[in-house]
C-alpha cells in the first residue's frame, strides 16, 4: 500500500471518529423551522450539521463541475483531433513504399 492510499485510511478513520463523536455528544433536539413552508420539525442537532455540510458539498461539486465544463470540451476536441490525426497518419503510412524498395512514380 502506497503512503498516500495510507495517509487517506488514517485521515479517513479520524474524521470519521469526528463525526462520531460529534454525533453522540449533539444528539439533544433542535426545532427547525422549514420557511416559507408552515412546517416545523424537531432534529437532532448532528443530524442539521450532516445534512448542512453534505449540501454545501454538492452544491460546491456542482459549482465546480460547472467551472470545469469548457476544459472537459476542450480535452473532447482535442481527444477528436489526436484520433483523426492519427487516422491520417496511419493512412500515410500504409501509402508509403516499404523500407527497402523504390518509390513508385
């Protein structure tokens, strides 16, 4: 296993025990008040955090796969470009007379 497959379990197993811990220790009930909609629930306090975290994540993942859609279109011309350009020179190549042997004219 390589240093960064293992720094990634170590720094893994920790947050995770974060989290347990942080869980158990707020699991009293927050009243949340869901506007402009008239409901209102009670959650545990851990349970508000997760769920706050995780949609500030995917709003970040989507904002960043946002940022990065003229790259992916990029690298998909350029992926078209090396594949027709190595077409060519394949059929070039098989034009060409082989090693050895005179040109024809």
């Amino acid at each position: 296993m390589g240093l960064g497959r293992l720094l990634f379990w170590i720094l893994a197993v920790i947050a995770g025990l974060v989290f347990i811990v942080f869980a158990v220790h707020n699991h009293h009930g927050v009243a949340v008040n869901l506007w402009p909609a008239p409901w209102h629930v009670t959650l545990p306090v851990f349970l508000v955090v997760f769920v706050a975290i995780f949609v500030g994540l995917l709003v970040g993942a989507g904002i960043a796969w946002a940022a990065l859609a003229p790259t992916r279109r990029k690298a998909r011309e350029r992926r078209r470009d090396v594949n027709r350009l190595s077409t060519e020179l394949s059929e070039a190549r098989k034009s060409l007379p082989a090693p050895g042997q005179a040109p024809s004219h």
